[in-house]
C-alpha cells in the first residue's frame, strides 16, 4: 500500500512539476515590439517570449511582409498563409509546419492563444523572405526585406523608437530603485504633461523642459543620459503603451529629500508608490 502511494504521489508531483515547468516558460511581461523595414507594426494580439524564442501573431506580421493572404480553417484550427508561389500551413500544437506540401520543423511549436496562431518570428521571417534580427537591449524585433512597403494600415504610430530611450532614461534616472509600479508612474507623469496644453508635446520636450527653470534634477547632474535598466525600459514602453498606475498626475518627488516644497504646497496629492509621492 505504502509503495503504490509512493508511486501515485511521485506521479502527481511530476505532472505538477511539468505544468510549473511550462507555464514558467511563457514572457508575457516583457513588451516586445516588431519592425518591419523600420516601421513598427500594429497586431492584433501581444507578441511573448517562449524558451527564449519570440513568437508572434501570424496575420499582422505575415502581411506586413507581402503575403497575398492568410486564411484561417476552424476544422483543422490551421492558419494558412499564400506568398507567390508559396503556401504554408500552421497547424495548432503541431511541431512543425507545411510548406508546400513538405514538412518544416518548428522546435517550439505552433500555439493556439486567445484564438490567434502564434509562430517563432525566425520560422516567419526566413519563409517569407526576410531577414530578422534581435535587439535585446530594447526588445525589438527588427525584419528586413528588399523591395515591400509596408501598408499604411499596419503600420503603429502610438511611439517611436526615440520616444522609447528618452522615457526610459528619465524613468532610469529618476526612479532606479523604485518598483515597476513607480516606474510606470513616473513614465505616465512626463505622458501626462506631453497631453497638457501647459507643457512641450513631445517625450524630450517634456523632459528637457526649463521654460520656468530646469522640470528635472537628472537634467542637471547628467544622469538622464545613463544607460537605462532592462525595468526601466519595460516601464517606459508599459506606459507608452498605455498602462497607468498615477491617474492624471503631473509631478512627482521624493518627500524624504527634496529641497522645494512647492509642489506639495501647491498641488493636490494623488498617489505614494514607493518612495515617491505622485500630485495632479
């Protein structure tokens, strides 16, 4: 009796081991954007990381490099792409694919979320006649291919890639040691005042601001221009894309160290996160 509830046991904990092991594997959190010819792409679902391959919807990118048409079969629950001469088949769950009518390993897999295909970016990319590389520092996934404009309507105007390394250096600068929620809100803070009439309309305006005197201390000692943290850069683009956690706050200080008081003398206070309080 003893020996079967060992080994029914021994059972349940490598099954349970095996679904922490999986769902440990998916990157959901970390923002990833895709560039087509330097141009960032809209999608219709999130791109994540999976065993440290990049896996991103089919339609969006597929079409953004010149596929003629991508189709979906609900029988089969397969994706299947048409580019000139080419058709490829993406099968839910299946490791690999079909590329006409031959079979392509897909080492990861083909996954089936929120009822969108995903495939590894590479696979993607090499099939339809592109080149992809890799930006770790900022997340990126840069695909370049000869002689596609890319459509109008598939191209993501929300942020640019100068957007990205400024807020992520003033997020750096300002709150290195502050959780992801702090730095989130200091990213909202700078898109905040871009959106008021009472400050400059853009990322680096805003930061470099010194209409009534210099907004920003990190402007002054030179630390704006430290190479920001992989967090930071997260946060940035978490607030870029559209995440707030300090509501329509347009100042932010440390209460533990700062040598003016105005802002708490004048303003009415929202928010703390951290070490940092949060005013409208």
């Amino acid at each position: 009796m003893k020996t079967k509830l060992f080994v029914l046991l021994t059972i349940l904990i490598a099954i349970v081991s095996f679904s922490i092991t999986e769902a440990g594997s998916y990157n959901y959190d970390t923002p990833i954007d895709i560039l087509v010819n330097d141009n960032y792409i809209k999608m219709d679902a999130e791109p994540f990381l999976y065993n440290n391959t990049t896996y991103v919807p089919v339609r969006f990118v597929s079409e953004a490099l010149g596929a003629n048409e991508v189709s979906w079969d609900g029988n089969s629950s397969t994706a299947i792409i048409k580019h000139g001469n080419t058709t490829i088949g993406l099968t839910a769950g299946k490791y690999y694919s079909y590329v006409n009518g031959s079979t392509v390993n897909i080492a990861n897999g083909i996954k089936l979320i929120n009822s969108r295909i995903f495939v590894p970016i590479r696979f993607l990319a090499d099939e339809l006649g592109a080149t992809v590389n890799w930006d770790s520092t900022y997340f990126n996934v840069q695909i370049y291919k000869d002689n596609i404009t890319v459509p109008s309507d598939l191209i993501d105007n929300a942020y640019t890639y100068d957007d990205v390394y400024w807020l992520s250096r003033i997020i750096q600068a300002e709150s290195e040691s502050e959780p992801m929620e702090g730095k989130i809100g200091v990213g909202n803070v700078i898109l905040n005042r871009v959106n008021s009439n009472e400050y400059p309309n853009t990322i680096y305006g805003v930061i470099f601001d010194s209409e009534f005197g210099v907004q920003f201390e990190p402007i002054i000692n030179g630390t704006i221009y430290n190479t920001p943290s992989s967090e930071s850069i997260i946060a940035a683009k978490r607030a870029l894309a559209g995440e707030n956690t300090v509501g329509s706050s347009l100042y932010f200080l440390n209460p533990r160290i700062a040598e003016n008081s105005w802002i708490p003398n004048n303003r009415t206070k929202s928010i703390s996160i951290g070490n940092h309080d949060f005013y409208l």
